[in-house]
C-alpha cells in the first residue's frame, strides 16, 4: 500500500509539473518581437497595420486571440492593455496600441506571439484591396454619404477626416456616436480657416463642442477622404506646427 501510495504522489507530482510547463508562454516577459526591436523589418507594412487594427478591436479579447493560435499568456495581457484600468472594452480609459513597440512592451508578447498575431490577420494583406464606386445623384441610403456614416460607424479606435466642405448633419451624428464610442476623432477641415474668425455657431466650433481634434490648414484644402483606424505616428509636434485648431478655442 505504501509503495502504491508513493507511486500516486509521484504521478501526480509529474501531471502537476507538466501542467504547470504547458502554461508558461512560448515568449520571454521582455522578450523583444523581433531581433532588432524592429517589426517592420521582419514584416511587411500590411501586416504591422493590420496586427495593431485586430488587436484594437474591443471584440477580439483573450477567447478570439487564443482561438486564433496565440499563446495564453500574450492573450491574456493583450486586451488587458488596451481596455484600460476599468478592465471593460470599449469605454473612455481604453489604451489602444498605437505602435508595434506599445504592442512589444506588453509582458510576455514577444517573437512568438506576434508571428501567431501575423498569422492570424496575414489573409487580409493578401486580397487584393475592393474598390467601391458610388455615382451621384442617387437616393440618400444608397448614397455616398450614407456609405461614409456606415464607414465612420465601423471606427473602433481612431479616425482621421479631411473635408474640403462639410455640413451633412447624418455624418454629424455619425461623429458624435464615434466620440461617444471612446473613438479618438482628428478633423482637418478647410472652412475651419474661416470659422476661427467668429466661431459662434459654426460647423467647427460644433464639431470641436462634440470633443473631435480640429484642425485647418494655411493653404487651400481640397482633399475628401477619412482614414478609419489606420496607424498612427506620433506627431504632435509637426501636427501642432503645420495646423492649427478650427475655432480659436
């Protein structure tokens, strides 16, 4: 019985042992994602973008990123980052991943965990991109002013929009649902050069009322189109230097 009994214990010690090694991740805690500390040296362009834009997503939490083959302990710590101090997706203190290197210093993601990340978002850079053309005049739920709402809905984390004109209060409201979203909304805006003149009741100063970053140009801008959770740099200070903000305020 005693030899029984010892042999029971060692067993279990061995189970417990084994058990415990499966739940260490395949990466060091600061275990750098690529031999240089560069991502973008080992990966394309569309991968490093489409990595951060996934793991920014407030729906991908540690279920998502372990189905898709990332280790444990990288998919617990990712979406413990980027939802904030609350712990809850989707809301005001989120802390999305702006850059490979905030996504590198997460404990525990390190080579492994962003080639598994790679992995999982490789088949969106190797379609080649849809273009969508939509003529004008036509009914405004079929319009494209009605597929730039269902674009600015879709943002998760950032938005960047420059307008020459702007003053379609359905895209107004589609703005304002995006801030409320937690989503971090920059407007560049020609009119705005104007505006700051005598802000009261002007498209900019109600879109800087909304809590959106705008922004206007010494120059003519005539550009017409919105990023929606692209990459961004960090530029404060070249942003601060070439714009200004569009009321004054």
């Amino acid at each position: 019985m005693k030899r029984t009994a010892v042999l029971q214990v060692l067993l279990a010690l061995a189970v417990s042992v084994a058990g415990c090694g499966s739940e260490v991740g395949p990466d060091g805690i600061d275990e750098p994602v690529a031999p240089s500390g560069k991502a973008d040296a080992w990966y394309g362009e569309c991968q490093v973008r489409q990595v951060l834009a996934w793991v920014n997503d407030p729906e991908v939490d540690e279920r998502v990123l372990k189905e898709a083959g990332v280790h444990t302990r990288a998919a617990r710590n990712i979406p413990a980052h980027r939802n904030g101090p609350d712990g809850i997706a989707a809301t005001s203190d989120d802390d999305y991943f702006e850059t490979v290197e905030e996504l590198d210093a997460v404990p525990w993601v390190g080579p492994r965990a962003f080639e598994q990340l790679v992995a999982a978002v490789d088949h969106r850079c190797s379609i080649f991109p849809r273009a969508e053309v939509i003529f004008s005049p036509r009914p405004y739920e079929s319009s494209h002013l009605a597929k730039m709402a269902e674009l600015i809905d879709s943002a998760r984390a950032y938005l960047d929009v420059a307008m020459y004109s702007f003053s379609d209060y359905q895209l107004l409201d589609a703005l304002e649902r995006a801030v409320e979203r937690g989503v971090s909304v920059r407007f560049i805006y020609d009119k705005a050069s104007e505006d700051r003149k005598a802000p009261g009741g002007t498209m900019s100063a109600r879109l800087e009322e909304l809590g959106i970053d705008v922004r206007w140009v010494n120059k003519i801008m005539h550009h017409k189109f919105a990023i929606v959770d692209g990459p961004r740099m960090d530029t404060e200070a070249a942003f601060s230097g070439t714009l200004a903000t569009g009321s004054g305020n």
